[in-house]
C-alpha cells in the first residue's frame, strides 16, 4: 500500500472536529481524501465550522505536514431526534456466530492488522499471490478492536478503512493500490454505539468497478443484531 | 424538497474547478456537501488547488453567497492511464431499450425535471401519496438531457442526483427531504463520454437505512452496452 492506515487518519480528521469547542451534535456524513501519503513527524489538523444550521454543522478538515497538505475532509454533524426509520441493505445471512469463526492469524504487515481481532466468513486477504483471478472480491468477517474497547465514531471510522484494496482478493497479484478518496454514512449514533459496545461488528465488502488505475468499493458495518451501524464508499487508486 | 435541485450546484462546484487554469486531468472523485438552501441571487465559486501531484490533484471547493457558505466540495482529479479493467457490478438485466418505454410525462415542480427525457421501468416517482408503505425503493430509469446534448462531467454530476430522496417511493408520503451529502466517482473518462455522446443512460438507484432523521441511497449510471460511467451515493436528512 502505499502509504501508513489512512483509517488512523481519516479518524484523526474526524476526531479534530469532534474535539472542536464549537461542535454541534454528532457525525452523519464524513469523507477523506488522501492526497499524499503521511510522513512519520509532526502532523497538524486544521477543523472548521464553516456553516452552523440550527441542527446541523458542515466542517472543512485539513492535514497539514511540512510538505503541504496531506489529507483533506469535509464532515456534516448533526442533532438526531427519533424518527420512523427503515432498513432495506440486507444483512448476510447464515453467518455463523463470532466465537465460531477462528480468529485469523495477524499478518506482520501492515501493523496495523495487530489491532483487530478479524474471523473472516469469505474474501481473506490471500495468503499467495498466486495471479489466479477470482470472479469477485467479496469479503465477510467479523471484527474487533485488540484490546478491545467500546465502539466511538473514531472506531468507526477506522473500520469502515479496514477492507484493504478489493483488487488484491480479486487479482491474487502483488500491486500497487491505496485509497483516494473515502466517504463514510454514520447511521449508528452514540445510544446505538454504547448498545453494541465493544462486541464484534459484521463488516462486508465489495467492488463495483476497476477502469484505467481506479476502481470504487462499498461496504457495510453491521451489529450483530442486525442494525446497519455505517455504510462506506470509496475510490482506490492501483497500478497494473 | 428544501431547495432548488442540488444537482446544479454540484456541477457548478465540480466547473469551478474544470474551469480553473492550474487544473490537472479528469474528476475522478467528488463529493459535496449541500450547507443550506441556495437562494436567488449572487453565487460565488472558490476552487483551491491544495495539492498537485504527478497525476493527482485535490480540490477544495466553496459556495459563497451573501448568507454564507452554502456549499461545499472536495473533488479528486486524475491523469487516467489504460490498465486491466474489470466490472463486478451488475447491470439491471432484461430492461427494454428507451424506445421501448414510454416517456414520463414531465410534472410541473419541480421544474428541473422538465430537462430530462425520463422513462421509468421501475420505481417512478408516486403519482398520489396515498401513504401505502412500499417493501423498497428501487428506482431503474432510461435517462437523457432535454435537449439533447453530449455527456461530459458537469451533466454526469447532475444525473448523480436525479435520483430523489428514495423516502418518497418506500413511503409514498409528502415530507420534507434533502440530499445532505453526495459522493460520485467518474468511471467515465472524456474518452468513454464520447463514445456514450447524447444517447440515453441507465439509472438504478435503491436505499440502504433510514434511522433517526437521515437515510443513505446509493446509485449507478449505466451506458447502454454495459458500461458503469458512475457509481453515485448520498445521504439524505427528511422529517417525518
């Protein structure tokens, strides 16, 4: 990949709004882009409100490093209030329970893999690149912050980065590929999160499309009682 | 809905930056954030180049009218180079060519729907609000510019948007909604638009989750032999 788990960082933008005296409620809208890779040293976020609405706030999120900007986001806040509400995403069926998946060995590389406690159901990373081309690159697994902790929307956030490229499941071959760009739906707000505390989340994903060094996948975070926590998009750069 | 039709002003957003001097290839990837209504009157565009790189380029884009911020964008630019492609999403199978579906007849308000030439397989926009609860809300639609004109960036921006607030089909329900947030990643290159030139596009477009004030819809614009030209998502704020 190409650069450090732009999870950590898309969470660090988003968590400088968070932490802003001015914020109004809670995230509803978040979206990164990854404009350079971020170097090892001192990193500064520049959060601003630029519209306050009487129950919603729009934030323009900057990363700033000695070489320039390194990640931009904008993120929409708001103050929920109950409502009829409706799930249409379907949550995969027939998964079996957490405990009845083994955990999968964690890799060495990327070290960020050491903090998860990751069962996948389909769609591991692979473990050869063997250039056998697969027909699809849908993953299912069930995930964990290691140690564990109670699911924030900074945890969230991370999560919704941890579906490395699809391209490495579908092409079973080395390459170059890192996110560009991610935008992240918080359906969960912190009443759901504190009910799913700091259990395993189903995390699905899948491509839509590869075409001239780009291509865009989608998932979803899911309780295990079947509410749909987050929905999450994203354009991956690659190289053949 | 809240304002006039949010697809104008994200390509308006997504010209500013097409239009300036300093700008580097394609948009790859956009995502704009609707801040509050736009009135009638001045509007002002402020496209930042923040960061240039080899074959990248990362925008932010603002919307200024005399209340404020009304918009906001980050938009990705790229120099598309050839690779291996592959499409795992799946075209609506067994639709009937445009000529083969009627026309719908265009409604008075809102008036931006008079600039298509819609012809709804599936999912059209309710003729009554009789309140009958539909199980989904699925939208598939032949799409063209009234009049005819040639795709390119701008009118793919708008398309990302024509599909309205899924709440409307599942409900069948007068409410307030507005898009508050909408991504689009370009597929399409200017190579793949002009061979697509002013013929219809297919539209398919469904929700995921609707929960306390905000849902999530998700959409794609197909060309007529099977190409994906965009995958498009929103979020989408209503009241009750």
């Amino acid at each position: 990949m190409v650069g450090p788990f732009g999870g950590v960082t898309a969470a660090q933008l988003l968590q400088s709004a968070m932490q802003h005296p001015d914020r109004l409620g809670e995230p509803v809208a978040l979206t990164v882009n990854f404009a350079a890779p971020v170097a090892d040293g001192e990193i500064r976020f520049l959060a601003r409100p630029v519209r306050t609405n009487r129950s919603t706030q729009h934030w323009i999120i900057e990363a700033h490093q000695p070489s320039g900007v390194v990640s931009t986001a904008t993120a929409v806040f708001a103050v929920r209030r109950e409502t009829w509400s409706a799930l249409e995403a379907v949550m995969p069926a027939d998964v079996p329970a957490p405990d009845a998946v083994p955990r999968t060995p964690p890799r060495e590389v990327p070290a960020w893999l050491r903090h998860y406690d990751m069962r996948f159901v389909d769609g591991p990373f692979p473990d050869v690149f063997d250039e056998q081309e697969q027909t699809h690159s849908r993953s299912c697994l069930w995930l964990r912050d290691l140690p564990e902790r109670p699911l924030d929307f900074a945890s969230l956030t991370l999560m919704s980065n941890v579906f490395v490229p699809r391209i490495f499941i579908r092409r079973h071959r080395r390459s170059l590929a890192g996110t560009v760009s991610l935008t992240t739906y918080f359906h969960a707000d912190s009443a759901l999160l504190a009910q799913v505390g700091s259990g395993h989340v189903l995390g699905v994903a899948k491509a839509l499309n590869y075409r001239h060094g780009y291509f865009d996948q989608t998932g979803e975070l899911w309780s295990p009682d079947g509410q749909l926590l987050v929905s999450t998009h994203q354009l991956v750069y690659f190289k053949d």
